[in-house]
C-alpha cells in the first residue's frame, strides 16, 4: 500500500482574540517560508505554536519531522506531534498517523490502531484514508477480508476524484466483486480513472473494447488505449496493441494513433 502523505496543511482556522491572531499571523509567516523552501523559519515560527496547542502547527511538525525538512529525519517525533494534532481532530494527522502504524514508523506496526484513526480520518472526508480503508478490506490486510465494505470506501474516495479507488471499482464492477457484476458501471470508473492517466485503467478499457463489453466493440478505441500504456514500456500493452493492430487496416490504425494524439493533448480528457 502506497503512503499518500497528506499535503501541508493550508486553512487557517479562524481564531478568536488577540492571541488567536498572534497564532494566525506566525503560522502564516511559517507556511510562507515553507511555500519558499525556508523550512528552517517555518519550523521556528510553527513550533511555539504547536507546543501551545494549534492542531495545524502540530500536523505540519509531524510532516517536517517524517520528512526530514529542516530537521533529522526522525519517525518518532513525528508520530509525537501526528498524534497531538490527531486528538483534536486534524483529518490529515489522523490519516498519516494511521500509515505510521501501518508501517510501524516510529511505533510498532499495528493494523487496529491503525484502523482507529483511518476511521477517524476517513470519516472527516480523507480521501486518503477511505481509499486506504477500501484497500484494506479489499486485500484483508489487517482485517477480515470484506468486499462490500472494500466497496463503500472505494465509492467514497472514487466519488472524490482518486484515480486508484476509480481503477479499482471498476475492477470490482467488472468483476462482480463486492457488487453484481456490471460492464457498463465498470466501463465508467475504468474511464474515470484512465482520464486521470491511470494506466491499469486504461489497459483494460482497451481489453473492454476489444472485447465488446460494456462498450461497442471498436478496435480503433482499443488500440488508442493499449497505445498509450505501450508508451511507458508496458509489455503487455505493446503485445495487445500490435495484435489489434494485425486486425486492423492502415486508415484504423491512422485514425487510432490521431485519436491518441488528441487525447494526449487535451490531457486525456474526452477520450
């Protein structure tokens, strides 16, 4: 499971008070100097902060210390200040550290406390930690294997725009896995996802056309997709592609390769 480390933290809660103005003014004197590269000033301006308590400060503590920004890399510090800010609720803290005793950085490895604040988290809406949870009981790992739910976390991460949980529902819908099995459902994260330039999702909307299903068989469409996975050295891809090709006449293929031209340009929108 990848670690998709929640980016610095950028709202500023409102405050009230003089000294809630005080946090407010040095967290974004600290967040510019991060913004910059100064990591050295943002960690001397959110420190103060993060020790009087601000959720914020503590969070991007915890990312400055597992990432070494500015200070030796050092897990359990991070896992310290993660925790702080986890406590009051920071979505961001609660998901990375839930990660941290997925990986056993700086604790030791631990699925159900890990589960603990992937809930939190994911309950708050992050979509990190939903698609992690999708993951989880998708695979088993650390749970008792459960597709439905796998299915409810993917949905909510898909619904977000995580090109991951998109792929992997429309794996689910084409496979009948968690969910009866449905062609057309699963053609539409497949697209989803592979609009976002997530390559397994673009391998199988090529099988999907070459095939005919949840789509009108085109081996035009096909190959576009297969063409683009090809490109990355996919061998795989390459195989598929120069197979679809062998069925096809030299104006398909021309017509296929301006297609795929067409979809690069406009990022893979619209394909």
């Amino acid at each position: 499971m990848k670690h998709l480390t929640t980016t610095l933290c950028l709202t500023i809660a409102v405050l009230l008070g003089s000294a809630g103005m005080s946090w407010s003014a040095d967290f974004q004197k600290g967040l510019t100097a991060y913004d910059s590269g100064d990591y050295a000033t943002a960690l001397r301006e959110w420190t103060p902060l993060a020790e009087q308590g601000n959720a914020a400060a503590q969070f991007n503590l915890g990312l400055m210390y597992e990432n070494g920004y500015a200070v030796p890399q050092d897990y359990k510090t991070a896992v310290k200040w993660y925790t702080l800010a986890a406590e009051q609720g920071n979505a961001g803290a609660q998901f990375n550290l839930g990660w941290m005793y997925v990986e056993g950085l700086g604790v030791p490895q631990d699925y159900k406390i890990a589960m603990k604040w992937y809930t939190l988290a994911a309950e708050q809406g992050n979509v990190h930690a939903q698609y992690d949870l999708g993951w989880m009981y998708d695979n088993g790992e650390g749970v008792p294997q459960d597709s439905k739910i796998a299915m409810k976390w993917y949905t909510l991460a898909a619904e977000q725009g995580n090109a991951h949980a998109q792929y992997d529902l429309g794996w689910m819908y084409d496979n009948g896995e968690g969910v009866p099995q449905d062609s057309k459902i699963a053609v539409e994260w497949y697209t989803l996802a592979a609009e976002q330039g997530n390559a397994g999702a673009q391998y199988n909307l090529g099988w999907m056309f070459y095939i005919g299903e949840g789509v009108i068989q085109d081996n035009v469409y096909a190959h576009m997709w297969w063409n683009f996975v090809a490109s990355s050295g996919d061998q795989d891809a390459v195989e598929m592609r120069d197979k679809v090709a062998g069925r096809m006449t030299p104006s398909e293929i021309a017509e296929a390769q301006k297609l795929a031209r067409g979809c690069v340009a406009r990022d893979y929108k619209g394909c």
